[in-house]
C-alpha cells in the first residue's frame, strides 16, 4: 500500500496540476538533496541519512500579475528513510537571476508518530507544512538551474516537540 501511496499521491497532483495550467509555462524539475541537514529550523538534521531524489511539476501563472504558479513532486529518499510527495504554490521574483519561495503541504511515509523513539525523525503528522526557497540562474529560454532549501514540518501544531527536517540541494528546470 506504501509503494501505491508513493506513485498515486504524485501523479494524481501532477495530472490535476497540468490539467488547470497553459501547457506553454509548463516546467519539469529534478534535482538531489542532502537529507535531513542542520539547520536553525530543525532539531533532528542527522538522524536520518542519504540522499532525496526529487521529481516534479510546475504549472503556468494562476494570476498572471502576481506570478503564482502551482507545483507538485515527489521526494525519494536513498537509504530508505523518509520520502515525500508535496504540493502548492511558488512564486519567481526575477528574471536573469531569481529567488523561488514556496509553500505547500505534504505527505511522508516517516514517522508521524510521538516523539519517544531516538532511532527516528518522529514528525507528529503524516501532513506536513513545506515551505521551500529557491536561488536561480536563468541559462536560456527553456533551463534554469536553483540551489534549493525544502522544509519539512508540522509547526508545532499536533505537539509541543516539532523536529522538522531540512532538506538541501540543487535542481534543474525545463520548460515546454
């Protein structure tokens, strides 16, 4: 059932996401991520380890005046410790040399448990807030390239404790 989570959650975002978007400002993205780092927004950088591989979607302009568009994409981790599938809205500030802030939800198949187990990032919910930000070099009409920040949390809604996990990297953009 975690493996039909995995695939159906993403593709169903993805398919509503290119769906209600022009197909013209559409973008594919990929990129790696060290997983779970220090930061001053997570308490638990370390515990877990490896690598996300990410994959995913952004869709045209909602509002063509304020530059909102929706994306969705899914996170898989290499060690086998927390993956995840997020979606909701970005927005570019710039043309040549960008910034992407972004916030969504998503879904991890972690521990959404208490945080009583010292072996595992225990996240106190299974949905999640993901806020992102993205630092980006335009190449051409159709690539850019972003250094890229991801924030996994629930903030401190379901519990006191909330450790979040941090996750940075690079990803490459391709419009069609």
């Amino acid at each position: 059932m975690l493996t039909t989570l995995r695939v159906t959650v993403p593709l169903t975002i993805l398919a509503a996401l290119s769906a209600a978007a022009p197909a013209h400002a559409a973008e594919l993205f990929g990129g790696v991520y060290k997983h779970a780092v220090h930061s001053p927004f997570s308490l638990e950088g370390g515990r877990e380890r490896g690598f996300d591989l990410q994959l995913g979607f952004r869709g045209g302009r909602l509002f063509p005046r304020l530059g909102l568009q929706p994306y969705a994409f899914g996170a898989f981790n290499t060690a086998g410790d927390t993956s995840y599938a997020a979606a909701g809205l970005s927005w570019r500030l710039g043309k040549t040399l960008y910034v992407r802030p972004g916030l969504g939800l998503a879904i991890h198949d972690g521990s959404a448990g208490k945080f009583d187990d010292p072996s595992t990032i225990a996240l106190g919910s299974r949905i999640l807030f993901e806020p992102e930000l993205g630092v980006g070099y335009q190449l051409n009409h159709r690539a850019s390239f972003e250094a890229h920040w991801v924030h996994l949390s629930q903030a401190t809604l379901f519990s006191r404790q909330n450790p979040g996990i941090d996750n940075v990297g690079a990803r490459v953009n391709l419009r069609f």
